[in-house]
C-alpha cells in the first residue's frame, strides 16, 4: 500500500503525495475487471498532504510530504510500478519549483483577486 503513495507523488509531480493509506480486502466486480468479480483492496479514511496545503483536513503540506519521503522504504511494488527511487534532494528541489510555479498560478488566476483583495473586506466593513 506504501507504494501506492510512492506513485501518488510521483504521478503528481512531487505536489501530493496520498498517506496513512489503509484498506480493507473485499470482491468486487466491476466493468474494469471485464465484469468478472475480483478480490481488491478498498481504500478508506485517505489522507492526503500537498504543497498548497489545499487537500482539507490533515494535510500537513510539504513537512507532510517530506515526512513521507523520509519515512518511504521502497518495496518489490514500487519496482514492479518502475518508481524511481524518493530522493529528499530531489523532492525538496522538485517541490519548491512546483510550489513558486503554484503561487504564480493563484497570482495570474483573475478568479483569486478577491482571495488577495482587502479593500472588499474594508469596503465591506464601512457599510
Ligand atoms: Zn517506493
């Protein structure tokens, strides 16, 4: 299961990484099993950290990733997925590019003026 969060941040470029991953073993059967009732495991009680910090409760952002990266002992999985091995240097280096080019997104997004904006909330308040 901790090679699934390998590949999350792998597959997110280093900006989310899914953690605290449990699951419980059950059958399922589903049209992407070519309707053939399959054991799997279902994921419950996800938690996630990214750099935004934006994934709702319990993401603890980079220190949350970082804490990932150190922890991680890469497995048979993670091989068998063809995850490049976690490097905190990496990481680091990968997650700060992501996170400037991130705060440029929300600082060119017309949508976000008003998250910036405090004359609204002063304007707002005179009346
Ligand atoms: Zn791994």
């Amino acid at each position: 299961m901790d090679a699934f969060g390998h590949f999350s941040l792998t597959w997110t470029k280093n900006t989310i990484v899914l953690a605290d991953l449990q699951s419980t073993s059950t059958f399922v059967k589903t049209p992407l099993a070519g309707g053939i009732q399959r054991s799997c495991d279902v994921l419950f009680d996800v938690m996630s950290h990214s750099l935004a910090g934006s994934t709702g409760v319990g993401d603890h952002g980079r220190d949350g990733i970082m804490h990932f990266v150190q922890s991680h002992k890469c497995q048979t999985f993670c091989d068998g997925l063809g995850l490049e091995p976690l490097s905190e240097d990496d990481i680091e280096e990968t997650a700060l590019t992501n996170y400037e080019d991130y705060n440029e997104d929300v600082e060119d997004n017309p949508e976000n003026e008003d998250y910036n904006g405090e004359e609204d909330y002063e304007e707002a308040e005179e009346e």
